[in-house]
C-alpha cells in the first residue's frame, strides 16, 4: 500500500515540476525575444471596483479612491471622461450613471451602454435599446447636456449587447461595428456613414495615429489577439507585440500603448487571474513594465491633472 502511494506521490511531483519548469522555460524564452526598457510616465489611469472609482498615478505609481460607490449599484468597469472631474459610467442594467468629483454626486443620466465622449463636438455616443423595435440594440449621439434627444446613428449588428464602444480616430470620425458586422467610419460633421468593406470578427479597441492603424482584439478558447487594420489599404495583420492585452489607451504624447495584460498562474485556468500594465512603444519595437499584479483590467487615461 505504501508503495503504491510512493508511486503516485512521485508521478504528481514529477508533473509539477514539469509545469513549473515549462513556465519559467516560457517565462524567459519571453524575455529574451522582447526589448525591456524604462521610461519616466507622468498622467492618471481612472479604474472601476466594486467599492468605486480610482485613480492610478503613473508617476508615483500610488493608488486613491476618488468616489465611493453606493452598495445597491453594480457599476461595470467601463468608464468615459468628459473631464478631468466629469466621467459616465455604466450600471448593470444598461443604465448611464454622471460623476462628478467635486461634487461627490453620482446622478442616473439614462438608458444605454458603451458610451465614448467625442471632445471635439461636445457630444456622446452610445448604444441604447429600441422598446419598439423588439429591444434591439442602436448606436445613438446626443450633446452631453441633452442626452434624451439623440440622433439615431445605426443599428447594432444583432440583438445582443454590443461588446465594445465605438473608437474615434480623428476629431470627426468614429468607427463601429455596423449591421451588417463589417466596420464603418461615421462623420460626426458631416452626419454621415461609409463602410469600410472591411469584415473581421474582433472588436475595434484604439487607434494607432503614428501608424495610421485600427487595432482590434480577438478572444476565444482564453486566448487574447490584437490585429492591426490599415483602413486606406484594407490591410489585416496581427499585432503580437501586445499579448493577451484587456484594454489599451493610446498616449500620442510619448507615442505609446499603454495596455493591461491577463496572466494566469502556474496551474492555468486554475489558477489565480492577475492583471499587469504595460507599456509598449511601437517605434522602438520596446516594452514598458509598470507594474504587475495590479488588479487594474480596464482604464482610461488622462494626460494630467490640473
């Protein structure tokens, strides 16, 4: 009996440490194949928890709550900036929440999901559901200080909820995820839509302005792609030099993306899912590590605070 308890002992120690051995084997296969370097960061990342907002100093790489959230509101963690004191955030049931950070108000704006702020044209826009058209989902802009007087834009691809928010990629220009799923440029001057004819099952996540390039994320099986797009060219490639990245901000200043990355343990799945932020800077071909274990999986970022 010993004996054989010897044996399965052995064999769940030799599997082990064959994990371990791989993942440290990944781990520096990795590094060599990437150019690490370090860069002074100045600007705030805003984040969601369940407790409420926070804000992530680049500089200090110090941690504050900015509002606490109250506890009957399950807001999600996607957020849009008006300002460096004014954010839309999102509740669970499709509800447009204002904050206000001096104020220390969160105010029911209305119906919908997914909002972008567009600076430029002080407008908004965002997805909100059709009661009369069988609930379908619709992508709408309204003014910041009239957003229960939307303009109809088009409509979702399907019934569901879309997934990602339109991404802006000029002071006028938007691009979304049409009907007919391929991906369409909307001109918010001009009020008007062109399909790009381009079709790809990813979601449009930022623009690259230094390259020109949309790049969209892919995710299925747990694993994470980015695809970089030229939207003149019709060009599709894909971006490996930001792996299993969650959410990426685009700092024109430094001409960097700024991007979180899922990592499981040692045990995959299994193990304990952990959120690092990282930099990558597309011209020098070079990586940024800020911090790791941060628990910081969607953002947004801001310059500066005034």
């Amino acid at each position: 009996m010993n004996d054989k308890c010897d044996v399965h002992y052995n064999y769940l120690t030799f599997i082990v440490n064959i994990v371990i051995i791989s993942a440290i084997f990944i781990s520096c296969r990795k590094v060599n194949d990437e150019q690490f370097i370090n860069r002074p960061l100045s600007g705030m990342l805003f984040y969601n928890k369940s407790s409420g907002m926070y804000k992530y100093d680049l500089k200090e790489r110090s941690f504050q709550m900015v509002i606490a959230y109250p506890e009957n509101k399950m807001i999600l963690d996607d957020i849009t900036m008006i300002n460096n004191n004014k954010f839309i955030v999102e509740e669970l049931v499709d509800g447009l929440y204002g904050i206000s950070l001096v104020d220390k108000e969160i105010k029911f704006l209305r119906d919908g999901t997914k909002s972008v702020f567009i600076p430029e044209h002080n407008k908004i826009l965002f997805y909100a559901r059709d009661k009369v058209d069988k609930g379908r989902y619709k992508l709408y802009i309204a003014k910041i200080d009239t957003l229960n007087q939307p303009l109809f834009i088009s409509n979702a691809p399907n019934t569901i909820k879309p997934y990602q928010k339109p991404v802006q990629i000029s002071k006028d220009v938007v691009i979304f995820i049409g009907e007919n799923d391929t991906l369409c440029a909307y001109n918010i001057a001009t009020n008007s839509i062109k399909s790009t004819m381009i079709s790809i099952n990813a979601l449009p996540m930022v623009w690259l302005k230094s390259a020109n390039r949309l790049l969209c994320s892919w995710s299925g099986g747990g694993n994470i792609k980015i695809y970089s797009i030229d939207l003149q060219k019709k060009i599709i490639e894909e971006y490996n030099s930001l792996p299993d990245a969650v959410c990426i901000e685009y700092v024109e200043k430094i001409d960097m993306l700024l991007y979180s990355k899922h990592e499981y343990g040692y045990l995959g799945e299994l193990g304990k899912v952990k959120y690092s932020l990282l930099g990558y800077f597309p011209k020098d071909k070079a990586t940024m590590q800020i911090g790791t274990d941060l628990g910081i999986s969607n953002f947004i970022y801001f310059p500066e605070l005034k």
